[in-house]
C-alpha cells in the first residue's frame, strides 16, 4: 500500500500545509505527471483540485518534467 506525504502551499497566503495519505486517497497520486492535477479530497480539501508541481520518490529523487 502506497503511503504519501502530500505538501499543499497556498499561493495567496504563501504558507504550506502538510498532509500524510495512505490507501485508496494515495493510489489517486501514483502515475501522475507534474501539471496533472487531482482531487484534494485525496488529502481532506473537499472543494479543491491540486495541480502537482513537483514530487519526490522514497529516495528523494526529484521528478522532472518529460520534454
């Protein structure tokens, strides 16, 4: 079972919040690419959508953008 932590900034207000989701809310986030965006009822945002900007894997590798 995949488990995530999810870091969710706010652009108006410049914080960040942090979230940990794991089963069926974190499997919405495996197989994305950056720019994708996904339901933030993932991470308990009901009402919101989440465009991914970047990520990391369990080594701390970043992702990159393909092209």
């Amino acid at each position: 079972m995949a488990t995530f932590t999810v870091v969710v900034g706010d652009p108006e207000t410049g914080t960040a919040h942090q979230f940990e989701t794991d089963g069926q809310d974190a499997n919405r986030f495996l197989g994305r690419s950056i720019g994708e965006e996904v339901d933030g009822a993932a991470v308990g945002l009901s009402g919101y959508t989440l465009r991914i900007t970047g990520g990391s894997d369990d080594t701390g590798r970043p992702m990159h953008e393909d092209g």
